[in-house]
C-alpha cells in the first residue's frame, strides 16, 4: 500500500485485513516504512 500521508493506506489495509479473516484466511500486515515512529505497533494494535 502506497500514497501520501493520511491518504487512507493503513485503514484500508486493516479493512482489506479484517475481511480476510473473516473468510479464514490468516492475514500478515508489515510496515515497510521502519523510520515512521510507532509503525509496527499501530499495525499490532489495529489487526
Ligand atoms: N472519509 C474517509 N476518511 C478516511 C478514509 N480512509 C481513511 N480515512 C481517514 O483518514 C485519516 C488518515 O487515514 P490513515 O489510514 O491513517 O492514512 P495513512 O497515513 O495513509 O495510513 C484517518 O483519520 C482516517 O480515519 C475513507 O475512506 N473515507
Ligand atoms: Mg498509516
């Protein structure tokens, strides 16, 4: 997922997250932006 900040990236992939496990499927989301603080937990706490 890629585009400017607060262009809607991280809600969409949640949703895109949450509609797959409810299908069953096991979800896996990774922040590939490492210098943004708080990244990887904010993905944590979201999935
Ligand atoms: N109206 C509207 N707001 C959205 C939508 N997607 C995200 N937002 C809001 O836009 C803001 C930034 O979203 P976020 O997912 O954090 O953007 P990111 O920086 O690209 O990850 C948040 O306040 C979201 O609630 C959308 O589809 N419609
Ligand atoms: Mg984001």
């Amino acid at each position: 997922m890629v585009g400017l900040q607060g262009s809607g990236k991280t809600t969409t992939t949640v949703k895109l997250a949450n509609y797959l496990k409810l299908k069953q499927k096991k979800v896996l989301v990774v922040a590939c932006d490492l210098q943004r603080l708080a990244a990887v937990e904010q993905l944590r706490q979201f999935v």
